[in-house]
C-alpha cells in the first residue's frame, strides 16, 4: 500500500513526464482563462514581480506547512521554483504561478496527493494575490474544484496522453496548460537559450 506522501513508482508510460497543472493567475473580476493570458505581460526576460519575490521566502515556508520537502531549487531574476522530489510536486513563478504533480499516482494516493495539491494552490492565491485555475478540470478554484473532480480529471489526462487521440487532439486535458506555455517561456528553453549565445 503506497504511504501518502511517498512518490510511487512512476508507471511505464510517457506520463511520467508530464504534468497535472493549476495556474495562478491575476484575474480581474470574472475573466476567463483566456482574457486573462491576453493581458499577461509575455516579454520572456521581464522580470519577476517584485512583491513575490520579496515575499519568497514566507511563501515557501507556507508551501513547507503543506508540502513538507518542498524546498527551492531555482533563483534567476525571471524564474523561481520549488521543488519536492518525494512528491513531484512543483511551484514555478515565471510570467505566473503554476502548481504542478507527476501523472504517476493511482487509487487512493492519487486522491490524497490532488488534495495536497488544491491546498498548497489555495495557500498560493493567499501568498500571491492570484487566482487559481485548474487545467485539467478547466475551471477557476474559486468556482470549487474538489479532490474527486481533480482524480477524474488527473486519470483523463494520463489516459489522453497514454492513448492519444489525434482527431480530438483540441479536447485534451492539457490544453489549457499548452495555450499558456504557447505564449510565454519555460524555464529550459530559456536556459538554452542563453547557453546558446
């Protein structure tokens, strides 16, 4: 029986490298995703807002109450991140905030880790002033998204990206993840591109 908190064995499938994702976002008034992207600053080398990172280290110390490994492992001017390994679990602020776990967790786990999850997101809106959007159930926290909707939208997501459908390819769970990060930078591409020039 797999402990909570403990990483299971990653599955044999390419899921183990993607990600179930909620984005913290600044919202106004009752804005969908997309009005909201439409308005990000997407200049890939702004900086970061400086209110999150003078208030860093309070927020990973909020993150550690829920999350206890979780812990920072990327400082740039444009980029922070904290990671857990034990969990997979993952807060990236770039342009926004997002809150990401693996697809490896099954059964009972899956629901006890997607909880950790929404509760570690609820503590960031706190932190950051931003609004939570899950991306997989495709709907803002504050309009309620439960653990039991997040498990059925975590094992949509691995079935998509275990048997992908390319007629449905629009209707996939992560589009609202692909739409965001179709505008703005990851930290890897980044990365080399600097290591490039």
């Amino acid at each position: 029986m797999a402990v909570a908190g403990r990483r299971a064995e990653p599955p044999p499938l390419p899921c183990q490298f993607v990600t179930y994702d909620i984005a913290l976002l600044p919202r106004q008034g009752a804005e969908q995703l997309a009005e909201v992207i439409a308005r990000l600053r997407l200049d890939e080398d702004a900086e970061l807002d400086p209110k999150l990172v003078t208030g860093w280290r309070q927020l990973e110390n909020n993150a550690r109450r829920i999350v206890r490994g979780i812990r920072t492992t990327v400082i740039e001017p444009t980029c922070r991140e904290l990671a857990d390994d034990r969990t997979g679990i993952t807060v990236t602020a770039e342009h926004y905030v997002t809150v990401s776990i693996p697809f490896w967790y099954d059964g009972e786990q899956r629901l006890q880790m997607l909880g950790t999850l929404l509760r570690l997101a609820a503590q960031l809106e706190t932190d950051t002033g931003l609004a939570g959007h899950d991306l997989q159930v495709k709907r803002w926290l504050a309009d309620g998204v439960t653990a039991a909707d997040a498990a059925a939208a975590y094992q949509l997501g691995r079935d998509t990206i275990a048997e992908p459908q390319p007629d449905k390819a629009e209707d996939t769970t992560r589009l609202g993840h692909g739409i965001i990060r179709f505008f703005t930078w990851s930290v890897e591409q980044r990365r080399r591109k600097r290591g490039a020039s």
